[in-house]
C-alpha cells in the first residue's frame, strides 16, 4: 500500500510541478536542513511568492506532499483523502490552486541509498545548498564515505546555469566544488567563505539573541545580522546559506538580513524556554548529531549563569551511527567535560557511553547520573533543578527527549505551540 501511495504521490507531483514550473531551491546535508530550508524562505519571501513545507517533510512521500501542500494524515483512512486530493490538484486548472508560488524551497533527505537521486527526478532543483555532513544515517550506508557520495548527488543535478551553495566550514562539502557544473558559492565562518560571517556574538541581556557581520566577497558588501531566540554559530551559518541563496536571485545582504529580522528557528532547535523554579532550558530535543551536540555544548558553555547556577546537560542517544555509535557517544562525553557542565544526565542505554567518555575526561562520578529514558530525566530534573540553572536537553528523534523538556518548563500548557512532535500521532 505505502508503494502504491508513493507511486501515485510521485506522479501527481511531477504534474504538478510541470504545469506550475516554479524554481526549485533543494537543501540537504546532515545537519540545519530544516532551519536552513526556513532561513532561506524567509529571505526569498521578502521579495518573492514562496512556499515550504511546515515541517521537514524530506522523504520520498514526504517531498511530495510539501510540492503538492497537503499535509500528512495521522490515520490510514486519512492517507484515501490525501490521493484524492493529490489528483484533483493534478487535474484541476491553475487558478483553483492557489498554494502554488514562483519559488519553490524544498528539504532532502537521505535515509537510504539513490534517495538523493530519486528526489532530483523527481523536483529537479536550480539551486542546491549542501549543510555540513556528519555521520547521521550512516548505519544505513556501507561506509561514511557512501554517505557523502550520496549528498553530492545534489551537486551533481544542478543545471549549468544553477547554483551550488557548499559549506564552507566543513572541507569535505567544500571539496563538492569539484563536480559541479553550477557555478558554486561557499558560504560560512571560514576565511575562505564568499558569504563569510564574522564577529558572532551570543547575548542574553535584555533577551536572547545572536548577532555577526555578513560579507559578500563577490560584492563588496556586508550587513549586520541579528536573529532574535537563536543561539549557535552553526545556526548563523543557516543564515549565512540563506543569504546566498538570496544574492543569486538579486537579494542584497543588507535586504536579506533585514529579512532575517523575521526569522523563527523551528521548535526543539536550541530554543530558550523558561524552566521551572527560574532555570532556563536550551530545548534542543528535536534530533542529535555529533557535530549538532558539540555545537549546543558550545552554547551551553557560553550561556551566563545566575547566582548559585549550574550548567546541565541532559543528553539521549545519537541513532543511526553504526559502527561509530559507541566512539562518538565517548566523543561526546570528552566534549561536555570540556564545556566545564557541572550535571551530566544521560538518557537511555546508548546514552551510556557518554557518561564514560565523561569520566575518561575527568568528570567526576557524582557529576554524572544514568536515567533509562526521558520520562525519568524529566523526573529526576524536577527536584533538581534550581535557580540560576541553565540546562540543555537534546537527543536523537527516537530519544523523545521533548517528553523531559515537557516536565521542567514553566509553561506546560504551552506544550503544544512550543515543543516538537506534540501532534496525535507522537502522543
């Protein structure tokens, strides 16, 4: 059935797209997909009629129904009025359909092998943007560099009068350059970076927001850019991706970062929440990876505290690693006893090797306590937080990691607007 379901998904779509030709921007990578897919949007849509996805639909059922926008049903009878409504808008003249838009901004993903391929027949993008690539899906892929071959067949679609965006900050996307027949921009912190960002700064007074310089190298021009509620270089790069997205349709820096001002990084991405008992949370429960962990630690490690306060890092597995699961869980123990957190809390048997990269990197036992899941850590945070913490909560999708983000915010009742997979079918 879910083959049928794809199959006549598919095919609507490419009708679709045929009949409306928008121009299609194509984002992947292994980590910020979402957040870059967003950024962009809301620079394209300062000056252009642009439509996305609500969510990260990147699958091959999940793309079609953001080009087609109908949302995904949460039962198997709503799955009969998805097709049928895929067909009308297939059949249906131009004007009854009205959720087409000159720009179309799409995320993919790469689960398995030939997904990156298939979703390029499918929605073949004039522009491709490649975030950084870690080992995430890796267990499905016979080696890393499987993975990456994989996310280069992006680059290797684009037409000749297209665009490559590569990130900068990562040599192995970087080296994508090579077969290209697009012309490509980098974009990053990296010196080498056309669309280079510098000077980041992290503030917290009067409210939370990140701030850095953005420079087109190609242009001569350069603009500050502020994004309110958001935290982490790796996501003023997101921003930096955007903005070179926005150059290659006319968009100067100066406009791209006046739209920015709009941004609003998706739920579960290093989101400040209010905690109880006056703690603030960095929810950041919507997945994990090696370099996304490293990155929210480094915010962790930033954030100033309040008197008597402690940096706490509660912290479920990283799925879809493979062979590497138990070493990069080890990283990521080294990597918290770096970031100076006082609490480490770890989520889950997998979540285990984190405590003992911890302790091989001189934390002490007392610092570091073992839950089995979410619900516990939630348990457990909720007579142990106090005043003046600051605590990061983040895992992979399967960690369900926003169960323990839900037991310490302050505004429970608001669960639904502000945390990740709250929707009936997670529930």
């Amino acid at each position: 059935m879910k083959s049928l379901v794809t199959h006549l998904l598919t095919w609507c779509s490419r009708r679709v797209l045929e009949r409306h030709k928008p121009i299609i921007i194509a984002v992947t990578g292994s980590v910020g997909k979402t957040s870059t897919k967003e950024a962009i949007a809301v620079v394209l849509g300062s000056q252009f009629d642009v439509r996305t996805a609500k969510k990260n639909f990147n699958t091959e059922i999940g793309v079609p129904l953001t080009i087609l926008g109908i949302e995904k049903p949460v039962t198997d009878v709503g799955w009969l009025f998805v097709v049928l409504r895929a067909l009308y808008r297939s059949y249906w003249p131009n004007k009854s359909y009205r959720t087409y838009h000159s720009h179309l901004v799409l995320e993919f993903g790469a689960d398995r092998p030939g997904d990156i391929s298939h979703l390029c027949r499918l929605a073949p993008p004039s522009v491709g943007v490649v975030t950084p690539i870690t080992h995430v899906h890796v267990s499905n892929y016979p080696s890393f560099e499987a993975l990456v071959a994989e996310k280069t067949e992006l680059v290797k679609a684009l037409p000749n009068d297209g665009l490559a965006v590569l990130n900068a900050d990562e040599e192995l996307v970087t080296k994508m350059k090579s077969v290209s027949q697009a012309p490509v921009v980098t974009y990053g912190f990296a010196e080498k970076a056309e669309i280079h960002g510098e000077g980041y700064e992290l503030e917290t007074e009067p409210k939370i927001r990140m701030r850095f310089t953005a420079h087109n190298r190609l242009k001569s021009e350069q603009a500050e850019v502020v994004l309110e509620n958001t935290m982490g270089k790796h996501q003023a790069a997101d921003a930096l991706a955007a903005l070179a997205v926005g150059t290659y349709f006319g968009i100067s820096l100066v406009d791209g970062a006046e739209a920015l001002k709009k941004y609003v990084s998706p739920s579960g991405r290093l989101k400040p929440l209010a905690g109880i008992k006056g703690s603030l949370l960095l929810d950041d429960s919507y997945n994990a990876a090696p370099s996304s962990t490293k990155a929210a630690l480094d915010v962790l490690k930033e954030m100033p505290l309040g008197q008597s306060g402690r940096r706490i890092a509660v912290l479920g597995q990283m799925a879809e690693l493979g062979a590497f699961t138990e070493s990069l869980h080890r990283e990521i123990g080294w990597k918290a006893a770096e970031s100076h957190v006082d609490l480490l809390v770890c989520s889950g048997e997998i979540a285990q090797d984190i405590c003992r990269g911890a302790m091989e990197a001189g934390m002490k036992e007392e610092q570091i306590v073992k839950v089995k899941g979410p619900e516990e850590a939630g348990r457990y945070l909720d007579h142990e937080i106090h005043a003046g913490d600051v605590v990061l909560i983040k895992g992979s999708q399967g960690a369900r990691m926003e169960k323990a983000v839900l037991d310490v915010m302050a505004q429970p009742e608001r669960a639904n607007e502000l945390l990740v997979r709250q929707e009936k079918e997670w529930l």
